[in-house]
C-alpha cells in the first residue's frame, strides 16, 4: 500500500486508488493512513467523525464506513492478485488490509510506501547531518524531505478534531524542516539564492522570527542593510500590535549587530532568533 498525505489524501493498493469521494468515509482512511499500521482506537475515529457530540448510532455508522473502505480494497485486491493469489501466496482479504482489533482498527501497509515516513526518515537524517557540521549534506537531505510536500497536509480533507491537530503537528514538522534548510544554505554562503523564497515565507508567517532573522541575515548580506532593518521594523510592529509582545532578546541583538556593522562586516554578523540559536555563517 502506497500512502501520501503531505498535499491531498491518496492511498493505493496495488496501484489502484482506494480513496472515497464520501467525506465522512474519506476522514477514516485519512486517519488510518497517517497511522498506519499502528491501531487507531474507535474513540478517536468517533471523536474526529462527530466531535464532543456523536450520535447514538456512532459505532454502528464508523463500521458502515469500514465496510465501504473494505469494498474498495477488495476490488484493488481482486485487480491485483486474481482469485488464485497472483504470485501463488496466500490470497490477502480486504479484512486482512484494513483489521478489526479489540478496541479499534488498524490499516495494514504490507511494507508500502508512506509519504510521512519518508519524510521523517530524510529530516532525520538531515538534522544530524547539520548536528555533524556537514551542511552541503544537511541541505541536500532536508531539500529531498520538503519536495514530499504538495500542499498542505490532508488538503482535500474535510477534517474534524483529529485531523486538524495531526495537520497542525505536520505542519509544524515542515516548518521545522523548513528552518533548518535555510540555515544549512545561509552556511553554504547562498544568501542572494534566498532572497526570494524569504520574501514569501516572511510574509506568509508574520509572527515568526527565526524566518525572519535569517531574511534579516540574507539581506545584510546581500548589501542590503536598511532593508533587513526594514524587516525587524515590520516584525516588531505585527508582533505587538498582534499579540502584544516586543521581538525576542536574540532578535534584538541580531538587529543592533547589523545596525552596527558595515557593509564590509556583513559576513560577521550572526543570526540569533526565536530558540536562542546563534549561526554564525
């Protein structure tokens, strides 16, 4: 079984699509697939179906859409395998795919691919490269882990409590990912390569001050000096006007250091931002 969650919901068996089109139906698998192979107990698939207030008739209804994701993965099944087992191993049921356990369901990946998983595996690996010292490779690792993503997670999902919070977790995750990216290259000397993709992310996420301490960075370094001060000005104004609080103690001191350097020192300059991290590039 093949799972990508990181853009729209798409689950393949044999190559073959077994995603509704129903919503409710379509919540279930997005959650049984983000979970895959592990149990999602029926609490949670009840809670994220219906919220705080189920119908009486909850656990009856959860497993009529069991019963029509396991239709789906039968025909998947049947196109893949035949009635003989395809490969003369033992033919696999719909209920041998997507389990009953005491307690709640779990979708069986069989080994399949997982976009989550993936993406996990290669951040990993990219932060203990940068942990290493080894930034080329840092930078490559988490590149190939942030191209997984399509769009935002569970994007044609209509999800309840569940799925919103896992999207915000990913969603976290990326950001993450995403942060240490743009340090490994700032490192690598790529600054005016940055420039641009800065300029979105600083005004997509306007409260958050690592992405805008190293738009900061890459500006100065670029020779751009009152620009970068520009962005702390603005920063500092969306942060108290929005949430009543002033820039960090790091960010501060990251725009007295371009205040007080010269175009010459640009390269001495040091990026310290929301978690207290000093890079020095």
């Amino acid at each position: 079984m093949d799972i990508d969650v990181l853009g729209a919901l798409a689950v393949r068996e044999n190559g073959i699509s077994i995603t509704p089109t129903a919503p409710k139906p379509r919540q279930v698998l997005a959650l049984l697939a983000l979970h895959a192979d592990q149990v999602v107990p029926v609490s949670a698939l009840i809670e994220e179906l219906w919220g705080g207030e189920p119908p009486r008739s909850a656990r009856t209804t959860l497993q009529t859409y069991v019963l029509q994701l396991r239709a789906l993965i039968a025909t998947a099944l049947e196109a893949g395998q035949g009635s003989d087992g395809g490969d003369g191993g033992p033919v696999r049921t719909a209920k041998d795919v997507l389990v009953t356990l005491p307690g709640g369901y779990l979708l069986h990946s069989n080994g399949g691919t997982s976009d989550v998983r993936e993406f996990d595996r290669l951040a990993g690996t990219g932060y203990r490269a940068m942990d290493a010292g080894d930034f080329p490779g840092a930078a490559r690792q988490l590149r190939e882990a942030l191209a997984l993503w399509s769009g935002p997670a569970f994007a044609d999902v209509q999800g309840g409590v569940q799925l919103e919070m896992e999207t915000r977790r990913l969603e976290e995750t990326r950001l993450c990912a995403l942060d240490q990216r743009i340090e490994a290259d700032l490192r690598l000397g790529r600054h005016r390569e940055l420039l641009a993709e800065l300029t979105v992310l600083a005004s997509r996420y306007r409260t958050h001050e690592n992405l805008h301490g190293q738009f900061m960075l890459a500006l100065h370094r670029s020779g751009r000096r009152g620009e970068a001060l520009d962005v702390y000005q603005r920063l500092r104004g969306t942060l108290v006007r929005e949430l009543g609080l002033e820039p960090s103690a790091a960010l501060r001191r990251l725009q007295r250091s371009i205040l007080m350097a010269g175009p010459e020192n640009a390269a001495e300059v040091a990026v310290e931002a929301g978690g207290e991290r000093l890079v020095r590039v």
